[in-house]
C-alpha cells in the first residue's frame, strides 16, 4: 500500500472503527521510545532534538507525526515542534518551493533551498537524530556518522529500512565511526550486534527495533478496556512505558530498548499502562474497573505453555466402594467402569474387543468388553453393568438387582 493510502485510510477509519497501522503507529511507537530512554543519556528533552529523516515514507511520516504530539505533549508548540523535523526523499530535501507536494509531506516542507546531499544536510542543521527509512543501504556513510559524533556527545542513529541489505547502515559501522559514542536502533534484526561482546555474537534485541514490544502490549491494553478507538496517545504511553524499563547499564552498552527475550514482560507492562490511561481518561468500557489491573490483564494474556490434556485423577471415595462377594469372589464396585465380564482366567477369550482389566483370586479374571460380550453359558459368567438410577445389574450370576453403594 502506498504513502497516501495508508495514511488516508487511517485517517478515515480509525474514529469509526478500532483499528492501528503498524507500519504507521507501531515503527512510530519504537523510535519514540528510544529517543524517550536516551535522555537518561543525553540530558535532552524532545524539544531540544533536530531530528533529520532519510526518506519520506509511510514509516517516516507515521513518526514524525508521533514525535510532534509527543512534543506538544511536553509543552511545545505544534508549530515549533514541526521546525525541529527535517525530511529528505528521493528528490532531495522536502521544501515548499516543490510543485507537487503531498499535504502530509507539506507539514514538515521547509523554506528552504533544495538539497541534494544528506552530508551536506547534516552539516548544515547538525541533527542530534538521524532517522534512516530509505530503503538505500549504507547511506549512512563513515564520514555522515563521523559529522554526527562531531556535533553531538550521544548522537542517535536509526536505520530502520529492512531487510538488512537495505539498512542505512549497522551497528559495527554506526559505533566504529562515532567512536562508540552514538546509540543506535535498527529495523533489521542481522545488521544489529552484541554491542558488549563483540561482532560474533547474535544481538539480543536490545537494539532491535520489533514488532513484539509494541503491537501485543497496545492490542492486549485494547481489547481488555474494550476500547472503540485507538489515538495516537496510547502509542506515546506505550513508548514511555518501553523507555522506562531500559536501564543505565543498557545505555552504557548503547542499547536502547529492553531485551527481546523479555518482550512477554515488556507487553504487560504496556497493556497495563493502557488499562489505566484508558480508566482515568474515561475511554474504558469494561467494568467493574479491575482493582488490580496486571493481575486482571495477566489472566487474559495468551499462555503459550501446554497443560496436561489427561483428565483429573481424584482418589475414590472409600464410602462409595462396596464389595460385592460371590463363591469367594471379591470385586471392588468403585473399580468397575462400563460393562464388564467375570468368567474363569482359562475361559476368557483372547480378542482385541475384551480386555483383562485386573486378575482376581480363585483363577478368575476380570474383563471389559465395550461391546457385546462372547457367548458363554458357564455358571460362574456374570456380566455386570451400571443403570441409569445407579444400580448394578449382574447379568448371568447370584447377585442380579444388587443395590449400588
């Protein structure tokens, strides 16, 4: 789908219907979260960030809509927050001199004259964020990356265009070339590596930008308030909430989100903030409120183990057990289960329909048939079978009408 589509189509069903982009909202969602934990490491406030986009796509537009709220949301205004974002695509620097421009891409047009060159743009606005979504791998060259360490202490970098071929650059590029000062957030889990052992090893998700931190935790949160719409507020509290849980020692190591091994944690965490902005907003629809909301949420997330699928084993009650005794045969009735047959242990028949179930003193056997019995018209056959109103019917043998417990 393209740029216009899919915002156009947001746009129009999301006050109708419940729905969410995750191409739009949830890419959005994470970036917001990485630049929300790195002020632990950067001292900046959002307002105080140039944020400089490498292309002008549905993922760009999505999170510098984001980013702008998120600003208002701290004090500044629209217009100014709409300043602190510049934005390249495939024709250069988006300024309103353009004669075909679209309205979303409009916003963030700059009275400027055009640029070709993102080097050049960066060193002429010095951005503290740099945002890949280009699908032009490697655009992040050495000397781009060098500029932004030379501008800023803890420079961001994010290469978001997957697959990996198609990242702006990666993690051994973006810390080698800032000298290790930069944080960084990648869309592609093969260009991200291990940031504190070295190239060999596989990342752990804590500079990956997934799909599994946002979408589960702001579905759950929805679906257990039965909330009829989602704004993009809720996509702020989600990255706040993947920001919170991002230590120091992560930021040292230059990670930005939480590990993706903890991403079960990291969705309840977010539902439950939803729950409650939705309760104190007055946007909830589930009630009585729950009291204790992760508890409440917790029950109703998906449990991906495997319970036993055999039924409950309870002990007979000892009460219930009577022995029935005939020529000095003993069966226990709590042990007896559909219909079964009592004959001598060398009579019984060897077939596949009737099974020995349990051997019996004075050279008898107990069987079950679950189907018609063999013929036998010996004395000591007895059949045994349990009615409706509880009694034993001992077909055959002494005890016929015997009462049941």
């Amino acid at each position: 789908m393209n740029v216009k589509n899919s915002i156009r189509l947001l746009s129009k069903y999301r006050d109708r219907y419940c729905v969410i982009n995750a191409d739009i909202q949830d890419i959005a969602s994470m970036v917001l979260a990485g630049i929300l934990a790195s002020r632990k490491a950067t001292g900046k406030m959002l307002g105080e960030n140039i944020f400089c986009f490498f292309g002008a796509g549905r993922s760009a537009l999505g999170t510098a809509s984001l980013l702008v709220q998120a600003m208002v949301a701290e004090g500044v205004s629209e217009e100014e927050a709409k300043t602190k974002i510049w934005m390249m695509d495939s024709q250069g620097l988006v300024t309103k001199s353009r004669l075909e421009l679209s309205e979303y891409k409009s916003l963030y047009a700059k009275d400027h004259s055009s640029v070709d060159s993102l080097e050049d743009l960066v060193h002429e606005i010095k951005p503290s964020v740099l945002i890949g979504c280009s699908n032009v791998g490697g655009a992040f060259t050495p000397s781009i990356l060098r500029a932004m360490a030379s501008f800023h202490q803890r420079p961001l970098v994010f290469a978001l265009s997957t697959p990996s071929e198609c990242a702006e650059c990666d993690a051994d590029n973006a810390l080698r070339h800032t000298n290790g000062c930069c944080l960084y957030g990648s869309g592609a889990p093969d260009v991200t590596k291990n940031l504190d052992e070295g190239d060999a090893q596989p990342s752990t998700g804590s500079t990956l930008m997934s799909h599994a931190y946002v979408s589960p935790g702001v579905t759950l949160g929805v679906l257990c308030t039965k909330m009829h719409h989602v704004a993009d507020d809720i996509f702020i509290i989600a990255a706040q909430t993947i920001a919170n849980m991002v230590t120091e020692e992560d930021l040292e190591q230059g990670r930005i989100y939480p590990p993706l091994e903890n991403s079960r944690q990291v969705s309840l965490a977010i539902a439950t903030a939803i729950s409650q902005y939705a309760y104190d907003k007055g946007r909830a629809n589930t009630y009585p409120e729950p009291e204790d909301k992760m508890a409440y949420i917790l029950d109703k997330q998906y449990d991906y183990n495997y319970h036993n699928a055999l039924p409950a084993i309870y002990s007979w009650p000892s009460h219930a057990t009577k022995a029935l005794n005939t020529s000095g045969l003993q069966v226990g009735v709590g042990s007896l289960l559909g219909l079964i047959c009592v004959r001598p242990r060398d009579e019984c028949p060897n077939s596949e329909e009737t099974k020995d179930l349990l051997s019996l003193p004075g050279g008898c056997s107990l069987s079950a048939n679950p189907g018609k019995l063999p013929p036998h018209d010996g004395p000591q056959a007895t059949s045994v079978g349990f009615l409706p109103e509880g009694r034993l019917d001992l077909c055959r043998g002494h005890l016929c009408g015997s009462e049941w417990g």
